[in-house]
C-alpha cells in the first residue's frame, strides 16, 4: 500500500512538473506573441504615419496643379490678347501708310499746281 501510495505521488509530482514546464512553456510563447504583437503595432503605426505624409503630399501636390492649371490658362488668355492688340496694331499701321499715301498725293498735287 506505501508502495502503491509512492507510487501514485510520483505520479502526481510528475505530473504537476509537467504542468510548470507547459506553463512555463505557455508564458514563454504569450511573451513572444506580445513582442511580436508590438512589432505589428508598431509597424501599423509607422505605416499610418506614412500614409498621412503621403495624403499630405498628394494634397499640396494637387494644390500646386491646379494653380499650374490657373497659370497656364492665364497665359493662353495673355496670348490670346497680344495676337488681337498685334491685329488691331497691323490694321492701325495700315491705315497710317494709307493715310500718309494720301497725304503724299495732295502734297504732290499741291506741288504740281504751285509750278
């Protein structure tokens, strides 16, 4: 019966050993997975960091588009201009040359009948 008590303690002492070891084991693992569990997060935040520098970029940059837009449609509206003030300067000097062609013919009227 001691024999079969001993026996039967061994067991259990054998058995709660096996049980700190799987515990150990289990904390062990826990630790791991909530280093690796931080390294997630932290990755996540990094990843979220960046992702609000980009949205921050992408909004400057089309910011900086449309202002671009803004310019070169001003510049097309100035060209526009000075192609119709280069017109209207063509037909003024036009009308300078002819009226200085008349001039020069009653002048030379004026001349022929002064002889």
């Amino acid at each position: 019966m001691i024999n079969l008590l001993q026996q039967g303690t061994a067991k259990a002492v054998y058995s709660v050993h096996e049980g700190v070891d799987s515990a150990q084991r289990c904390a062990e693992q826990a630790d791991k997975a909530g280093s690796a569990l931080r390294t997630i997060r932290d990755a996540v935040a990094s990843i979220t960091d960046m992702t609000h520098h980009i949205a921050s970029a992408v909004e400057e940059q089309s910011s900086v588009s449309a202002e671009v837009n803004r310019s070169v449609v001003n510049i097309a509206d100035l060209n526009s201009s000075s192609n119709e003030l280069g017109d209207e300067m063509v037909g003024l000097n036009h009308s300078v040359v002819d009226n200085i062609n008349s001039q020069k013919m009653l002048v030379e009227q004026f001349l022929k009948r002064c002889q």
